[in-house]
C-alpha cells in the first residue's frame, strides 16, 4: 500500500465530477487499499477518491469505533435525504486546518456496491449520514467551501 498525496483547494481536480467505476477488480485491488491508508495516515473518517487525484466514483469511511469498520462505497447515488436539518462541525483533508459549521440533511439513503460488485442500499443518520454527504459532495466536485462563507481562494 502507498500513501498518496492529498490535493487541497484550490487545485480545480477537485472540483470535477468523477467518472463512475467500471473496473471493479482494479479499483478494489489497486486504488481502494491506498486511498484507505491514505485516509488513515491523515487522521481522517473519510475520503473520497478525488481528493488524491484519483477521477473514480468511490470513497472510504472508517468512522474508527468499536464496533465500526471500513466502508467503501462505489458508485453512490444519493436517493433521498431527510426533511429534517442538523448541523455539525466539519475539516475536510482537502481543506486544512478549516473547520465550519454545516448544515445538512440529518438522515440519508444512498444506494452503492462494494467491492464484490453487490449493490447496497444503507439508511444512515448522524456522523455516517454527515460523513456520506460530505464524501459524496466531493465526487460531485463539491467541497465544504461551498457551503461556508469566509473561507478564502
């Protein structure tokens, strides 16, 4: 496994929608590993693929509980967010040393595969709900920076 280096805004790949996993085998074998350690090695809960330069849809979780695990999550598709708001503080790896206040949905179903190719869908609340949000965004080519106000290019 590698570490890779974690782009940081401004860097315009950022801000690109990613191309949707087509190769399971090879993301799953090659690219998922290194993302993970990636993650790990940033003290972060979640990342997405794009964030080290990689234009696949998919991101890794480990919310690094007792009882949680990695979740990988390819191909996600957000299909319904709940009526009710919640804020939460937030960083984002591609964001250092920034934190904002942001205001999301408070539960969310997505639908995605793992890396055996079975399809999923998840209803999730809390941190998992804000962690799948905010992973998601950034394969849609958004980052925290749109939502705040006063985060400087």
């Amino acid at each position: 496994m590698a570490i890779l280096e974690i782009i940081t805004h401004p860097d315009p790949r950022l801000y690109k929608v990613s191309n949707k996993v087509t190769d399971f085998s090879y993301v799953c074998s090659n690219l998922v590993p290194d993302v993970y350690e990636t993650m790990i090695s940033a003290d972060g809960i979640g990342i997405a693929a794009t964030q080290v330069g990689i234009n696949q849809s998919f991101f890794v979780i480990d919310l690094q509980g007792p009882t949680d695990v990695c979740m990988v999550f390819i191909n996600p598709i957000i299909t319904k967010l709940s009526e009710a708001k919640s804020t939460m503080l937030e960083g984002c790896l591609s964001l250092p040393g920034v934190e904002a206040n942001i205001e999301r949905p408070s539960s969310v179903h997505v639908t995605f595969f793992d890396c055996s190719e079975i399809k999923y869908t998840l209803e999730a609340d809390g941190l998992l709900s804000k962690c799948i949000q905010h992973e998601t965004d950034h394969l849609l080519g958004i980052t925290m920076h749109n939502y705040t106000i006063g985060i400087e290019d």
